[in-house]
C-alpha cells in the first residue's frame, strides 16, 4: 500500500476524531508543523525512523515536540497510536493530507499551476478566478516554471490534472500522425 493511501486513511481518521473545522483544526495543524520540524532534523528523524531505535525513545522525541506546542491527550494519543503500529515515519504525510482534506472539507483547495514562463499577476488572478468558478471552491494557487512546455500551462489540484500545454497538443498531432 502506497504511503500516499495511508497517509490518507490516518488522516481522514483524526478528522473525525477532531471535526473539520478550521479553527477547530489549528492547533493539529500547529503541532503537525512542529512534527514537520521534527522530522526536518537529521539526527531526529535517523532516529525516529530507524527500526532498531527503541519505541520508548521516539515517544520521547515525539513527546517534546508535542509538548511544544501543547498538544492535548487526544493528539498525543493518535500520534502514540501511528508510533505503535509502526507508521511514524508517516507523520509528515499524514499531517499534510489531514491539512488538504480540511481545506477541501471547508472549501478550499491547492492548485498548481505549471508554466513555460513565470506569469504574471493579472494571469494569475484570471487563471485563479477560472479555477474557483470551475470549482466551485476557494482557490489557493502556487506556481511553477517548466520550459518543457514550450507554451500553454498545467493545472493540478489533488489527484486531477488538466494539460493545456503546447507541448502536450504537439505530442498528441505527433502520435496522431504515427
């Protein structure tokens, strides 16, 4: 099973341990950032990884970062529960798929848009309201540069893509005419 299915699955079991509600949800997400951090440390995350390090020293590791940020016993108790059934390693993910389904839950999502050049901010913005009409969600939107493409833009948001990019045109009038 992909870690991406997990992740899921052990996120989509905190929200309903924790709701769905954004302001309801901030604190999970400030302790999923500290764990982040956590795991961003290279010696931490050797140990927190390994599978020779003993449990009891990872739930220290995992019980300062908590403590950090306070965590209450209800995330305390699910990050033990992912640490005992061998999965911590999993934290990140599971912290970045229980922010996405969040923000879709509220009406948010992420998208990506992939360019040949940087664009600019009135595309943008044309591109982003597009985007939320479409959806009918609010949209968070980040950009990248791929020279790849020659022209034309990818838009990715979750497990979808939508490909307007010349270099996809020329590749499929290039198997057409095969």
């Amino acid at each position: 099973m992909s870690t991406e299915i997990i992740s899921f699955r052990y996120a989509k079991a905190l929200i309903k341990l924790t709701g769905h509600d954004l302001e309801t949800c901030a604190p999970v997400f400030r302790c999923f950032e500290t764990l982040e951090e956590l795991f961003a440390e290279p010696h931490a995350s050797k140990v927190l990884k390994s599978p020779a390090m003993p449990e009891e020293l990872k739930k220290s590791l995992l019980d300062y970062a908590l403590n950090l940020e306070g965590a209450d016993q209800l995330m305390k108790n699910f990050v033990y529960t992912v640490l005992e059934h061998g999965r911590v390693a999993f934290l990140p993910d599971i912290g970045k798929a229980f922010v996405r389904l969040v923000r879709e839950a509220n009406g948010r999502v992420t998208a990506t848009v992939i360019s040949a050049i940087e664009l600019v901010d009135e595309d943008k913005s044309v591109i982003e309201k597009e985007l939320g009409a479409l959806l009918k969600k609010d949209i968070e939107m980040a950009t990248e540069v791929d020279e790849s493409l020659l022209g034309g833009f990818v838009v990715k948001v979750g497990h979808s893509q939508l490909d307007l990019s010349l270099k996809s045109k020329l590749d499929a009038l290039t198997n057409v005419a095969l």
